[in-house]
C-alpha cells in the first residue's frame, strides 16, 4: 500500500497536469478541442465520433512501438471508419523534443501509410493529458453512447503481426460495431513513454 501512494505522489510530481486514466465507462473527455489535422483543417474527437463508436489513438513517428502497429492501426482504422466507427490518430509529442514528430512529418507518414482518417496535432499535449494517455501507441474505444469500452494496446505482438495470438483491438471493434461490450476492455498499453509539451 505504501508503495502505491508513494508510485501515485511519484507520478503527480514527475507528469504534472495528467488527469489519472480514464475508466470503462467514462466519456469521452476534451472532445470539442479543435486540433489541426494533416490536411490543414481543425479537428475535434467529438467531430470524428462515428455513429456506432469512435476510436482514438495516441500515437507518434518515431516510437518503434508506434512504427510497428501503424500498420495495423491503418488497416482497422480505415476498415471501421467504413463500419460506423469515428477514427482520429493525435500525435502529443513535443517536436521540440522529438524533432521527427513534427507537423510536416506527420503529413508524410500519414500519406505513406494510407491513412484515411485525421492525424492529428494535441499542441498542448492537453488531450492526452485529459485521457491519462502516457504511451504511444494507447488506444481508446467509445462505444455508440460516448463511453469508454476499450482501452489499451492494439494485439499482443507489437513485433510480428503474423504471430498475434490475440487482436484486442480488432475483438473490440467488432464488439462495438455489434453493439456489444469488448471482452477484456483493458490490456497494458505497451510502448514510448509520451514527449510532453
């Protein structure tokens, strides 16, 4: 227990401004904040929200994690958008400190990998500091009504997607789509730890 207040006031100090994660069953929080997508114009998550849910993710350029899902992440964004399914990828890094995340890098990687939906700046760092996101890749999937059914990584093997045992991510999606709760609506958010602005 001492350890656990001692991680808890250890995490306060070191991430200031992070709200603590969000649970199943939370709404979707920071959801009219415009940010500026690759193709030039503002968007918001509430403005993406898909009729049957929508899935955000927190992901960046440069994180190994993050290049090895985008992939994947591409596909099934594109695949559920078609299926009802808002989907908005934010990048939170500071370029500053990750130069290779920068706006215009951002624009290259999403034509690279085909995404169909927004790629997103979180100038700030605010959005993902509302969510309690810390890593990139972090997934986060609203159900039809605004609330938190599935949080965490994309499938259980960042390296080889040929050997992914379980999808939690694809699972959860056709849960949601179905108008079904995700089993399990949790998993361990695997990869780069977030550069705050």
């Amino acid at each position: 227990m001492r350890l656990k207040i001692a991680t808890l006031v250890l995490s306060a100090v070191l991430l200031p401004g992070i709200a603590s994660a969000l649970a199943t069953g939370d709404g979707i929080p920071d959801k009219d904040t415009k940010m500026l997508n690759v193709d030039g114009a503002e968007v918001s998550i509430g403005g993406v929200a898909g009729a049957k849910g929508t899935l955000v993710v927190f992901t960046c350029n440069q994180c190994p994690y993050a290049k090895a899902w985008e992939g994947r992440i591409a596909t099934l964004g594109n695949d559920y958008a078609k299926q009802g399914i808002g989907v908005i990828a934010v990048n939170p890094n500071d370029p500053n400190k990750q130069p290779g995340d920068s706006y215009d890098a951002m624009k290259q990687r999403a034509k690279e990998k085909g995404f169909a939906f927004p790629y997103a700046v979180d100038a700030t760092s605010g959005v993902a500091k509302a969510f309690g996101a810390t890593k990139t890749p972090e997934v986060y999937l609203f159900d039809a009504s605004g609330k938190l059914v599935y949080h965490g990584a994309v499938d259980d093997n960042s390296e080889n997607a040929d050997a992914v045992k379980t999808h939690y991510l694809n699972d959860a999606l056709d849960a949601v789509v179905a108008g079904k709760a995700p089993s399990p609506a949790e998993t361990k958010a695997l990869g780069c730890g977030i550069k705050f602005r």
